[in-house]
C-alpha cells in the first residue's frame, strides 16, 4: 500500500470521529432540543464521562508520535516514533476491551432512561416497539454489509485522488469532511430520530460511543493488522490534524459534563464542525506534498 494511501486511512478514520462527535451529536442536540423546548434533555452522564476519558486517552495516543516527529527528538529517527505507536496501539486495545468487559459485567444499568431528577428509570416500562428483525437476522445482514462496504471501500479511496485533482478540493479535506458525511449518514438519521424521541442516551452511544470506537478499536487495530501485513502505518496524525482532535475532544467534554442538553449546544456543535470544515478546505497535508514527484 502506497503511503498516500495510509494517509487517506488515518484521514477517513479521523474524519469519522470528528464527524460522529460534531455534526451528528450537534444534530441531534438541536433537533431533540427543538421538538423538546420546554425541558432540558437528560442523559447518563457517568456514561459520557466515562467515554470523554477514553477519548482523550486516545488523543494522548495520537499526540506523542506526532509531537516526537515534529520535534525531531526521536532516539531513533524514523524507528521510534513507529515503536511507538505500535507499543501505545497495544494499549489502546487492551484498554478498549477493558471498557467492554467493564460496560457487560459491572455496568448492565449505564443505559437505563434518566428522568429530568437525574434518577435511572425502568426502560422497559416505556418501550413498547417490537423488534422489527430477529438477533439472527441482524447478524447476517451486518456481515453481508461489512463485506459488500469493504469491497466498495478500495474503489472508493482510489478514486478520491482523481476526484481532487478535477474538483480542485484538497485531498485532507475529502477524506476527513466529505467521506465521513457520506459514510456516516445511518449513524446521523439515527441519532436524530432517538434524540426526537427523547432517548438520549441512544444518540450518545451512536455518536460517542461510535468515536470511542474508531479511536481506541479501529485506528490502533489498522496499525497493528499494518505491522502484520508490512505496511508501516503509525499514530502521526500530524500536528495539525493531531489539534483538531484534541480541541474537539475538549469542546465535547465541555458539552457532556453537566448531563443535558438543548438546542444551543447543538448549534455550538455544528458551528465548531463548520470551522473544522473550513480548516480543512484551506489546509494542505505535508506528507502529500513528499509523495509528488521530485519531492523527498
């Protein structure tokens, strides 16, 4: 795999998260806000915390690589900061399947309803849609989707170069604003809907349960399934892209604390997303301009 081509993986994945956690949680945050105008909307707030931790514990993963790279102070150049992401990619897995095993086992109530008191509430009192396909249906038709997205995904990342060049549209920012917006649309309409039907907690766990994910799940497992394969793909996001991450992390943090929420923090959200939009749409990726021909 070419490493323009590594670029464009770690771009889509970032723009998944930034996506998930901007738009699609700021969506949900407005709309659910607006059709509930008279209450402030209640979530599980332990639960937000709880994935606002993992986050930054990923943003710390993809920090140091890059700030190593940077700054040049690597012990050895070229090896270290791969080691590195390697060794904390590791981690990041363990830790993630840690909080499965803790959501599972010591946790079986973090998603029961929050009334507007703050207290957890009997879920099943207030549902009463049955389940339109069987536990056995949903499991094929997530492996024949995966595989039919999979085999879409290698025509898709080849055709983003192209793409860039006769829209005149920076690779950096089809990869991480416009792919991510396609590919997360489910995820969007879904958020929206149970935020409308004032199931919070539901557009949580599809928004931020999704981001903690892809960042303590998909990255470090594309890292290491590279160093088996023998493509060298790291944690170096790059500075720029490594700073968006962590201001979002932080601006969601902020968002999540107090365990409401109303339609003003939704259009914060989506505000925040319009300026990570337009970094990007002026933003030009170093390691592309290495890639071209006569660079080094």
């Amino acid at each position: 795999m070419r490493s323009g081509m590594i670029r464009v993986v770690q771009q889509s994945l970032l723009g998944s998260i930034l996506s998930n956690m901007l738009l699609v949680l700021g969506c949900a945050f407005f709309s659910g806000g607006i059709v509930h105008s008279n209450k402030e909307q209640v979530f599980n707030k332990s639960n937000a915390v709880m994935n606002s931790g993992l986050l930054l514990m990923a943003v710390m993963g993809l920090l140091f690589p890059a700030v190593l790279h940077s700054t040049h102070t690597e012990l050895h150049f070229g090896k270290s900061e791969l080691a590195l992401s390697r060794f904390s990619s590791c981690i990041m897995l363990v830790a993630y399947a840690a909080y499965l095993f803790f959501q599972l086992k010591s946790e079986k109530n973090l998603y029961a309803p929050i009334n507007e008191e703050g207290i957890q509430t009997d879920g099943s009192l207030d549902d009463d849609e049955a389940p339109e396909v069987s536990k056995w249906e949903s499991i094929i038709w997530l492996f024949v989707l995966t595989a039919w997205i999979s085999f879409l995904s290698e025509y898709l990342v080849n055709a983003i170069e192209g793409a860039s060049v006769t829209l005149n549209i920076p690779i950096a920012f089809i990869s991480v604003i416009l792919l991510p917006i396609v590919g997360n649309a489910a995820e969007h309409a879904g958020a929206i809907m149970f935020a409308i039907k004032d199931k919070l907690d539901i557009s949580l766990g599809v928004a931020i349960g999704s981001s903690t994910q892809i960042s303590m799940f998909g990255i470090p497992f594309c890292v290491i399934v590279g160093w088996v394969w023998g493509h060298p793909m790291d944690l170096n996001f790059q500075i720029f892209e490594t700073a968006t991450l962590f201001m979002t992390v932080l601006v969601v943090a902020f968002m999540l604390q107090e365990g409401t929420s109303n339609y003003f923090k939704g259009l914060m959200l989506l505000f925040c997303y319009m300026i990570v939009a337009a970094s990007f749409f002026v933003h030009i990726d170093p390691k592309s301009i290495q890639d071209k021909p006569g660079k080094t």
